[in-house]
C-alpha cells in the first residue's frame, strides 16, 4: 500500500502552486501580457554567459570519464576549495574544503544540515514569517518546528518571544535572511542579540545550539548594502546557500553547506552529512554543474532588476496606504492586505488578474507576498491595475 | 549536538571504499600501472559523443532562463514523455509521462520508490548477493532490511527461502538484475516464479506487495542477450533505473522511477514522489542534464569492453580451478576466494597489488567481488599476477 502520510500530504496542495496554476489558465484565456502573476520566486534574469561558457569549456575540454564519472562522496576537492576560497575572499572567513559540502541547491543543504545537528523528536524553531517549506524539511527529518511570531513593524527577529521559546529541546534556530518572503535583510545587531540568546541557551542547557542560516537571497540586496554573514556572529553557525537566485540557476540544483570552522565538531559535520546522503539518495549534484558553478562562484547574473521592481512597488504600495515594510533586498515585498482575511483580499485581487499569494502559510496571516522577479515592463504595467483594484474594491 | 545516528555511521566506513583508498596510496607509491584496483564500480568508457552534442546544443540555443528555470515538481514534461516512449518503445510497455518521475540517479530513485510503498516498521527482502547501499537506503526509510540467503549455483533467486520470509510485514522486495555483486542476471523463469510467490503473498496478506526493480546495468548484458523486463512479469512493479553505467554518466546523476501502469495505485505512486522530494531535499534532476539525458534515452556508451574484460577475468578464474559463475552482464565477477576467510584471501591478494572486494558485505561471505570497469590491457596484465598470486599463496 502507498505510504499513508505521503499520500495525506497530496491532499494539503500548496496555495501558491494553486495560485500559480490558477494564473496560468486565466493567461491562456486573456493572453500572458494580461495576467500579472507575482505568485513564483522563478528568477527571470538569465544566468551569466560565464555559466554557459564553463560549462561549455569542461564538455570541450575535460576527459568525460573524468568529467561525467563519480564525484567522491564528500565532494570534488578543487570545488569545494574553489568554494571555501570564494567565502574567505568576500567575508573574512577561514574555511578551508574539508568545511564545505556540496548539496542539490539550498533544498538539499537544508536537509542534510538538519539531519547533521537534529534527532527525530527536537525542535527547530522558526522565526515568523518564513519559506513555507521549511515545514516539511524539518518534518521529514523527524525533529518538529516550531514558528517565532513575527515582528510586524520591521520583520526583524522577534527575539523577545524566542527568548520565552528557548528549552532544552530546541536544537538549533533556522533562520533566512535576506527573508522570504518579507524581504528584510537581519541588521547586525539583530544578528548580535541573536546570538547572545543562543550563547545564554548553550550555557544554561549545557549543549550546542546550531543556528542554521539559509542564505539563497543573499547577492540580491538593495540600496548598495551588502548582508551581514550571520557565521561572524555565532560560533554554531552552519550556512546553507544556493546558487538559484546569484546564478539564476534554479533547475540546475546547486548549493552547499558551509560549518563555520569556529563550530563544535567543525570537523566532523561535512563527513556526517556524507552518510546522511546515503539514506536520502543524494550521492553530490550533477559533476558538470559543479565544476562550472566553482568558475562562477564569486559571479551573479545582472540581478539590478529586482531591485528596480521593488521601488516601483514599494512606492505604489506605500502611495496606496498599505502597511509595508521596505524590502532590503530579495524579489518578495510583503504588504498587509486591505482587510483582515487575506485570503479574500486575495480572491478580490484576482479578479483583476493580480495574482497575489495569502501570507498565512509563511507565518503571516493577514499580509500577502508579492514575487517580483518579472520584467519591469510588466510590473510599470500592473501599477494602474494594481490602483484600480484598490479603487474599486476598497475605495481608495 | 550532531545527531548520534550518523555520527555512528562515520566508525563503519565503507570496506570498498577503504580498499580503494588502500589501492590509491600504494599506486602512489609503486605506479597506477602496478596496482590492479579492482574495487570500484566507476565506468571506465567515455559517455557517448551524442550525450555532449545535446548538452551543448541546449545550452547554445535553448533560452536560459527557460533552460536553467525551475523544473516542475513532478518533472519536465516532454522529459518524462520522451523517457516513457523509449521505455515503450524497448520493452513493449504502455507507460505515459505521468508514470515517470526523474530522480538523481538509482539512490535518488531507490530513495523515492522505497518511501512510497512502505511506512516505518514494514520489511523490505532483498535477495543475497546484494549492493550494500541497500542497507542504509532502506533504513534511512525507517523500513528494515531482511536478506533472502543466496542460491550460490548459478546467483538467481533463492525462492524457496523467500517464501518462508514472505510475511504479512512485508510491503516490498528489492531485486537488482543485472546483479551487482555476481553479475547474475534473473532469468524470465526466475521472474515468474517470484510473481507466482508475490501474488499468493499479495492474496493471503491481503495487501500490495511490490517489487522494486532496480536495473542500473540493464544495457551491460552478455552473447548478445537481453534483460527480461522484470515489469512485464509482475503488474505491482517499480521500476529504478539509472543512466550512471548505460552513458557513463555516473557523476551527473539521473535517473529515474517508472510505475508500471498495471501497478495499485499507479496514478498517485508519481505524485506521492513529488511529496517525498520535499522532505528529503530532492526536487529533480539538474534541467540541463535531464533535457541531454531525454535526447540519448535509447542510446548507450560503447559497452563492448566489459564483456570482453569479463571473458578474459572468467578464464582466467576457471583456469585456477575458481568456483565461480559466469556473468551474464555488468562489469563484475564474483568467485568462491580459496579460503573460507574471504577477508584473509583479499589480504593475501593485495601483497600482491590485487585489490579484491570481500563480498561478505554483499551477503557472499566467502566470495569475493572483481569490478572490472577497467582498460583491457590492464585487465590482461592481471592474469599473469592472478596466476602467479594464486600459485604462491595456495600452490595451484
């Protein structure tokens, strides 16, 4: 018989997925240029040529026994030193390969990360709002979730109702930053109070608290700003990243996880994410890929239309006299919605073909998210629709 | 804390993969060309010309965003149709796209069908002699392994200890044909008669019992034969395939899971994968090696040398009065060692630059494994150091 709680789970179909499904019949009936999908964080910047090139270059070059055949199980060497020395060079930091450890995008270096620093019946807490996947990440390792509300006025960490949350079964903090779907970049000193709560919870509880920093948005950050490296914080840091959003890469699946070398068992954390592997059927991302993102790990596609899309909706927004923090960086923005239930504003909204998601599932009832990784031609495009639909529905 | 579980693992590290290790010091230290690594299962011929002309023809002209965007969670459809009309095409089936579902090779795929079909706590049978990832894929399920001793003749199924195991926890069987270790390759009466026995099963439990087909070296087959397709002889069959040996591809990872419509529940089995995906970090294959894979599913790399090295290893064994079973496909050969030790003989062996594989870990103890994915003219020097290994060591 199938698997009872697989086959549940199909049940419980994903709004955005539903939303986005929704948008793409309704462009088949009025035509793709009339419906303004904002409901999939797809990137829609193509990747670097450098990408296409490398790849090219090891098809050309490389012996296919040696390009196409196993990778080691921890990893290629020259990748993860290309990797480490990547790190090193923009943040300041001391990785070395052995810190490094390839994964199938930020997806699959979440589950290993997980799996590495959890066991089936501890906690994860989750700061409000969050990717609503993280939900089934940490449920299928057997270790549970638990949300942090939010902090509305800013979407910083709200650490006060962490604080309150912190018992000795909590095994580690995952975080996301820059978030999705809120946009807010963690200041320093929310990362600085942060890690002074988890030091205050190592302390008391006598073992580690990892806090695992899910990184994927991290090149995409606005007003010239760059994001503060959560490892410099926390000595428990484990980072986990993507090449999807720098590279708009996300089919290739390729990312990794980084242990701070300043972490408890640095060393061990990277050999035990490899026989973590061997129970979910990872076995190392595509070897062409790896090879070719270890060219272009210091490279990102031309990612300035992101925050182009973000000012015109911020403003619009703003001018609208939604409730709206400023996004520092991401393609998301997250207003609250013109009345209470979102899920019906949501539905109003679709009648005007603007396809928002509802924020409850992300932690935020009542707030919606906005995916602008669009073409600016077609977001300039939805600002009168997006005036009109508030006219009509809301009167203002 | 890092997780107990996996921390454990680390202390049993892979014979294979130490042997191997073993075999790379001592090249080292006395030349490549001296050390005859018999060890690992890494396919030793070029992947095909074609396989390379399709990568570079989609990333020459296929738009990058499309390219390199998100596949569907379920897979690329024209991908899955293209791999359904191979497999229908070759095997006289009826599969449609929705009965496939691409995985990162035959773990990835292994890791999806075994979670689909049984819960935490169901027993899995696998067949002795088996590929020893089995154990950890299994477990990582929360499913158990239980090995069905081996019929040591000829390497076919032992059915008659099967039966006597087949109980009512029994949601799955396991089988791997071509066989790695032995190279056995499962008769159609060998297949029949397990299909009689799982659906008297299936009759007196009172529930499904499938049969994981796992085929990564269906193409790798001897004297101009064909696998039978396990499929065709029992309708609850899942079918894991891997492209790693057929294009010499191991290192990109791709494969997949193909339900054969007859199954229970054939429509939900593609869906439920999208489920487990989500928990263990999968979502699909790398875009641009599914699209390369899809272009080249009915073709294969130049195979011929392994069962020219095969007939040479084969020989050679005989000759020296080894108990052994002549391979119908793969690139193994798994003879009786000349004591019953088989870990004493594979020492012995490597005094002599012979790396063996003890196949206890296979369930064979006393056998040893021979991978011989390697050039001819290295596997014909070998036999003058295997004769000479043989008569110093045991005087034959």
């Amino acid at each position: 018989m199938l698997n009872q709680h697989y086959r549940d789970m199909l049940g419980r179909k994903s709004v955005i997925r539903e939303l986005s499904e929704y948008a793409g019949r309704r462009a088949a009936e009025v035509g793709a240029e009339n419906v303004y999908d904002f409901t999939l964080g797809n990137p829609s910047v193509p990747a670097p040529d450098s990408f296409r090139d490398s790849c090219i270059r090891e098809l050309m070059t490389r012996d296919p026994v040696q390009l196409h055949g196993y990778s080691p199980s921890l990893g290629i060497p020259e990748v993860n030193e290309k990797v480490a020395a990547s790190l090193n060079r923009r943040f300041g930091m001391h990785y070395t390969a052995g810190h490094i450890f390839t994964a199938t995008g930020a997806a699959g270096a979440l589950a290993h990360a997980l799996r590495a620093v959890t066991k089936p019946g501890d906690r994860v807490l989750v700061p409000a709002p969050y990717f609503p996947e993280y939900g089934p990440y940490i449920e299928g390792t057997g270790a549970q979730m638990q949300a942090v509300p939010a902090r509305f006025e800013d979407f910083q960490i709200n650490l006060e109702k962490m604080a309150g949350m912190l018992t000795a079964d909590v095994a580690a903090v995952l975080i996301n930053s820059p978030n999705n779907p809120s946009g807010a970049v963690y200041s320093e000193e929310t990362l600085r109070q942060l890690a002074q709560l988890l030091e205050d919870g190592q302390k008391k509880f006598g073992h580690a608290i990892f806090l695992i920093s899910d990184e994927p948005y991290r090149e995409i950050v606005f007003d010239g700003k760059t994001v503060p490296y959560t490892a410099h914080f926390y000595n428990n840091t484990i980072t986990c990243y993507s090449f999807s959003k720098s590279l708009s890469i996300p089919g290739e699946r390729i990312g990794y996880v980084a242990v701070n070398p300043a972490c408890e068992d640095a060393e061990l954390i990277v050999p035990v994410c490899g026989q973590i592997s061997r129970g979910i059927g990872h076995n190392c991302p595509s070897s062409l890929i790896m090879r070719a993102m270890a060219d272009n790990a210091d490279c990102t596609a031309d990612l300035h239309v992101y925050e182009t899309n973000m000012n015109l909706l911020y403003d619009t927004f703003r001018k609208l006299g939604f409730d709206v923090v400023r996004p520092g960086g991401t393609f998301y923005i997250m207003p609250r919605a013109l009345e209470k239930d979102s899920v019906s504003f949501c539905r109003k909204a679709m009648a005007h073909d603007l396809i928002f998601v509802p924020a409850d599932g992300f932690g935020a009832p009542g707030w919606f998210r906005v995916a602008y990784c669009l073409p600016t031609g077609k977001v300039e495009r939805s600002l009168g629709v997006i005036e009109n639909f508030v006219k009509t529905e809301y009167g203002k």
